[in-house]
C-alpha cells in the first residue's frame, strides 16, 4: 500500500544521512510523527497526559519505527487573529523544527468561540493552508500531512446553542474543503466518537478511552492498516436484499487493497480509500435465490456468504407492541406449527438485556457504552425461531409474501418502553428547536415519560459512571441499531410505539415527523413509505389526545398512513394480544399503497361534518358503506357547543355519512370514541375500524 512504500522511502533517506535540526537523532533513524492541535491534542483533563493522551497511545500503537510528539496547546485558535492563534506558539515554532515527516492537524474547536467565528470566519480557509504550506515548505521535503474533521461538542456544552453547535459544522465542511485543495490526507475523527458523549465528560474533551479512539483512528491512517477485509455487519447468511434496487455491499478493508466481488455473476473491483472504506455497487437481481455473495481482498483474505435471497425488505421498529412475540399471540397455537416458510427471513436485533425491572450487571452496562446492545441474525422462518420474533412482523411478512410471491425480509429493531427521542439520529435531535432540549440532562428531563427516567435510573444504578447510557436514551437506538441499518435499500417502515410517549402529544407532533425524516435520510430515500399503529385502547386518561395526534400526524406527515388498533385494545393489559389484525392490516396498506393492490387498506376516515339546522352530516373517506361491527347501534359519538361541554348523543348510518339529530344550535367540535378504552363500533364495508377523533366543524366541507 502506498502509505507503506512511503515510509520505507523514508527510512531510506533517514538510513542514507539526513539529520533532525533541533532535536536529538534517533539511533534507529525513526520516523517522526508531529501531533497539532489544542487541549484535544494536549490532553486536557486527563490524569496523566503524558501515557493517556491520543498522541501517547498513538506512540504505543505504532511502536518503536516512530517517535511521537505532542505539540498540542490548550485554547489555542486555527484563525490567527483568534483570540489565542496556535501558529504564535512556541509549541508551533517546536513542531516546525522537529521537522516531522507525518503531520496530524486537529484545530477548530476554539475557534466555535463567539470572539472567533462570527468576526473572522473568511480567513479559517487561507489560514488553514498556510498552516499546512508551513510545514510543506521544511527544506524542500513535504511531509504526508492529515488534517482532521473535528471531534465532537455535545450539547451539554454551555454555548452549544447560542452559536457552537452551527458554527461547528460550518468549520467542519470548511475542513474537508481544505484537504481537497491542499491534497491532504482527511482523518475524520468526529463520527467514531459522535455516538459516545459518554467519553466527554465536560462536553469538549474526551477521556482516555476517548483519545485511545482517536489514537486508534490516526494509527489506521497513518498505517493503512484497519484489521483486514470486514463485510458491513448487516450482510450475512440467509439475509435478503431489495428486489428492483442496486446491489450495494460495503465494509472495511486496509487502504490501498483492491476489492473484488462477485454477485449473480456479476463482477465488481474497487480500490479501498485512505479512510479504509469500500464499496461495491451490483445491478438488480432477479428476485428469488438462493444467491451467493463473494468478496475478496487483494491479501487472498476472503469472505463468502450463501444462501442469499432478493425480494422485499422491511423494517419493524418500535416498543414493546411491536417486540411483543409471535409465541404469545392470540393465535400462536395455531399459527405457530405451520409458520415454516423458507421465502420468509427474520433479521432481529435483539437486546442483550431488557429494561425490565432490574438492575443491570456491569458487564452489560460497559457493553451499552460502546453501542454493543444489539445481537442477531439473519435467519429462516421456521417453529424454531419464529416463536421469539415480532407477532406483527411476523403476520405483516407472511401476508406480504403470500400476495407478491417473492422472498420477504423483515427487520424487527424494537425495545420495550422506549420513547420515540432513542430512534432519532442525534444531528437531527441537535438541530431540532423543538426536540433539542430532549437531549440535556436527559434523566431528568420532563420531555422524557416519568416512568421512562425511573426505569432507566433503576437499570443502570450499579454504574459508577455518571454518563452511563441507556437505550431509552436519546439517540441511542439510532446509533447502536438503525445506523448499522443504514444506506441498505429497504421498502418501507412499519412502526408501533407511543406509549412512552403519551404524557406528551403535543411535544409527539414535532418528534414523530422528526424521526421520519431522520430514517428517510439515513436510508436515502426521501419518500420512504413509513406506516404506524394508532395506539390501541387502554384505560390511561391520556391516550384519546394522543390518538387524535396520531389520526392527525397520518393526514400531515407525506408517504405515511395509520393502522387503526382501538377496537383490539385490553382495557387492563398495554399488551393486548390480537397481534395477527394488526399485522394484516399494516400488510394491507403496502400491498395498495406501495405495490398497488386493489383491496381496501383503510377504516373509515373523517373528512368533518356541517350541521344544517337541527341536523349533522359527518361524511368520511374509505367508506362505500358504513356499517357497526357487533350490529348494534352506534357508540361514543359526542358534540359540543360554543360552551366546550360535551354530551352524548344518539347517530346512526346513512350510506356514506353519520347522521346525528340535535336541538344543540351552533354544535363546534364533535368527538368518537373518546374514552382511553373505546368501545367505538364504527367500521366500514370492509370490516375496518375508525379511528377515534375530535374535530370541529368545517365550514368548507362538500356535502352533496
């Protein structure tokens, strides 16, 4: 590899005579490496910086060929007119005489600070490169040079929002903009440690695990060496790829090694960057299999997977309805015997403690620090393993494949009691006005649900660490799951969660379009079809308001559609049982809305209602017929005056509309099914429930 070639050119000349101005010349002619920066570099806050800082651990890892100077300065600025600029340093001054032949730059941290950015921001590019034009220009000899995108400033930060976060990823995209027109080497040190704040203690510096990281991350750069060929680790046996999609496949190999694949007899080649990434772009597969996947690198390291199947993908995600298992369902002993289906695969991440009501060993909790709480694997549908998956992903998979005769993977990531805010990505959390605040302080944050925070607090109580994590933390699913997930085609999305969430339905109305767009992002399809279940019926006296939320959310938020489940609910049990409905009916909306099937997908959905002297109208969508579901008369239908006051009152079935006398003048809001356990019995021809609802009256409504 190149980086290689270069240091054996430079223990050469070294070897030939060249001398080290003002520093002592090894006897060994070793290679000198030169570490720039602030009190990241320095090593600030660490016990004993001179063995913990990144440069220290960097010495250790690249051992005795290299001699590793820290030139790192606390508060110090890119910007030379920054408040404290690096380059009027005697440390800077030091590294030019130590006349390195590698040069690490990691500088723009301070220059966040309101006195830096806001006043001289048009200079941080032409600063930059005379930085890197300094030590390029020592004795006619360039050095290979690194210059790094930053690592990360967390939100506990005390200027995060005033100005650090916004200007730090200003600098962050001059950075790479740099290392393009100097032709430098680019070190991103900010996504390895953007999924720890566990390691920042004050925001800002990382701890010695932290710098171990950014240790290990120059070491990768510096070597080319990243451990050999690895598969991203979602490709493996018995998994399925999107039908009518490229075919990437991706992962980690050492720089400068070529690639070679080989997929339905289709060959591709890539070169592995100095970042260690590769990837392989096939054209679409026939859908079916078994298909296998060769990868090998130019070392004969090798990687073979089998049994490979191509056909639909979706992801189930959510809490514990959705986790709920097949083996628990309401029809398990029927179902259960015969669900052996080799064209139907199971992907469950599955957690490697749950947050019952205990508290966690220690093992466990250092293993949720590094993101290591998902297990599982790609595996076939069959007696043996069904039983433990998703019921509803199990039903929603089975009826997919009955009616597209195609193979079908279903991806289940789901955590019982998790809030929505643990599947969003932190960026998007970061830059959110509304969900921002989510992320400080977290465990006692009131954004959070109450029992959440307990919970929580109960299973992590034997860390000595005061930021231990927590998947019902925010952003902590997303990093240790559904970034594995993502970049990989998938259909769509079907999602059951809320209950964590239900304190709060005004604060779900910005979260959950939130983390739709986050997934859409991540999974590079701006339309990505994302159905959810309507939260079924229980008696907590917040779930009415948090169902019209979610009836609301389903006619704003583009490409989603909602799974009416009230009339399944269990007045006493958050775990209703009925499992097989819910997932026929999430599989009905994507055989009409994503596959185009001509079958009814929906319950009856309220369009509003005109009140023409003692009379209402409500007409509704999705309802050639409209019907109750016991035969019996119409349930939970209320109005209001201009008073606010609601009262029952008598409706009945007029063909397509719901017809309620009343001597109540000016009626303004109408409400069905409002009670946290409904006993609504609305449905339409189809045998589909409506939703629960309150809406007031619409002046612009059609009644024909």
């Amino acid at each position: 590899m190149r980086y290689r070639f270069h240091i054996v050119f430079l223990l050469i000349s070294f070897l030939m005579g060249n001398t080290i101005i003002g520093f002592s010349q090894p006897s060994d002619q070793k290679i000198r490496v030169a570490s720039i920066g602030d009190s990241v570099t320095k090593g600030y806050g660490l016990k004993n910086p001179e063995s913990q800082s990144y440069p220290a651990q960097l010495q250790t890892l690249l051992g005795s060929s290299y001699q590793v100077e820290n030139f790192g300065v606390s508060g110090t600025t890119l910007l030379s007119k920054g408040h404290r600029p690096y380059v009027l340093t005697d440390e800077y001054q030091r590294a030019l005489a130590f006349k390195p032949q590698i040069v690490i730059i990691h500088l723009g941290l301070n220059d966040t600070d309101p006195r830096n950015w806001p006043n001289y921001r048009d200079d941080f590019i032409p600063d930059y490169l005379k930085l890197i034009h300094s030590f390029q220009s020592l004795d006619g000899k360039s050095p290979k040079i690194f210059i790094c995108r930053m690592t990360p400033i967390f939100n506990a930060h005390p200027r995060f929002k005033s100005g650090t976060r916004d200007w730090f990823w200003q600098i962050q995209e001059k950075i790479e903009q740099i290392a393009k027109t100097a032709q430098v080497g680019l070190i991103d040190l900010h996504t390895p440690l953007y999924s720890r704040p566990d390691l920042f203690k004050d925001a800002i510096h990382p701890d010695q695990t932290g710098a171990g990281i950014i240790a290990k991350t120059v070491f990768q750069h510096i070597t080319g060496n990243f451990g050999g060929l690895q598969l991203a680790p979602v490709f493996m046996n018995h998994m399925v790829l999107q039908q009518k999609s490229k075919i990437h496949v991706w992962g980690k190999a050492n720089s400068g090694s070529e690639i070679v694949g080989e997929f339905n007899h289709q060959i591709e080649k890539c070169i592995v960057g100095e970042s260690g990434d590769w990837s392989l772009t096939f054209n679409p597969a026939p859908a079916g299999g078994p298909y296998t996947l060769k990868v090998n690198s130019g070392n004969q390291q090798s990687v073979l997977l089998n049994d490979i199947l191509v056909g639909e993908i979706w992801i189930c995600a959510g809490q514990s309805n959705m986790e709920f298992q097949l083996k628990d369902a309401a029809t398990a002993s029927s179902d259960l015997p015969k669900v052996a289906n080799p064209n139907l695969r199971f992907y469950q991440l599955k957690g490697i403690v749950r947050p019952d009501d205990t508290k966690w060993d220690s093992l466990s909790l250092e293993r949720i620090n590094k993101l290591d709480f998902f297990e599982g694997n790609w595996e076939k549908c069959n007696p043996e393993n069904s039983g433990n998956f998703s019921a509803i992903g199990y039903y929603f998979g089975k009826m997919l494949n009955e009616n597209l005769n195609v193979p079908v993977g279903i991806i289940q990531v789901s955590v019982g009691g998790a809030p929505i805010e643990a599947f969003i990505d932190r960026k998007t959390l970061e830059f959110d006005p509304n969900l921002v605040d989510v992320l400080t302080n977290w465990k006692q944050n009131d954004f959070i649900m109450d029992w959440c925070r307990d919970r929580a607090k109960l299973n992590i109580s034997l860390s000595k660490n005061e930021l231990q994590r927590h998947p019902f933390e925010p952003a902590y699913i997303y990093e240790s799951g559904i970034q594995v997930l993502a970049g990989m085609p998938v259909s769509g999305v079907i999602w059951y969660q809320g209950e964590s969430n239900a304190h709060n339905a005004e604060h779900y109305k910005n979260a959950f379009p939130a983390l739709v767009n986050s997934w859409r992002s991540s999974f590079n399809n701006p339309e990505m079809p994302f159905y959810f279940a309507q939260l079924s019926s229980l008696n907590r006296p917040s779930w009415p308001y948090f169902r019209n939320i979610q009836r609301q959310l389903s006619l704003s938020v583009p490409n989603t559609a909602m799974v009416v489940t009230s009339d399944l609910g269990d007045s006493l049990n958050v775990h209703p049982k009925r499992k097989r409905e819910v997932g026929e009916r999430f599989a009905k909306l994507a055989l009409a809305k994503v596959y185009g099937q001509k079958l009814e997908y929906s319950g009856p959905e309220v369009l509003g209602f005109k009140q023409i002297g003692e009379v209402i109208r409500i007409q509704f969508n999705h309802a050639s017929q409209l019907k109750t579901s016991d035969g019996m008369p119409l349930r939970e239908f209320e109005i209001a005056g201009r008073d606010g006051i609601f009262e029952l009152v008598n409706a009945s079935v007029n063909g397509k509309e719901i017809i309620i006398q009343t001597q109540i003048k000016n009626v303004q809001k109408i409400r069905y099914g409002w009670n946290p356990f409904s006993r609504g019995n609305l449905v339409n021809e189809a045998g589909l429930p409506a939703s629960t609802f309150e809406m007031e009256i619409d002046k612009n409504i059609l009644i024909k």
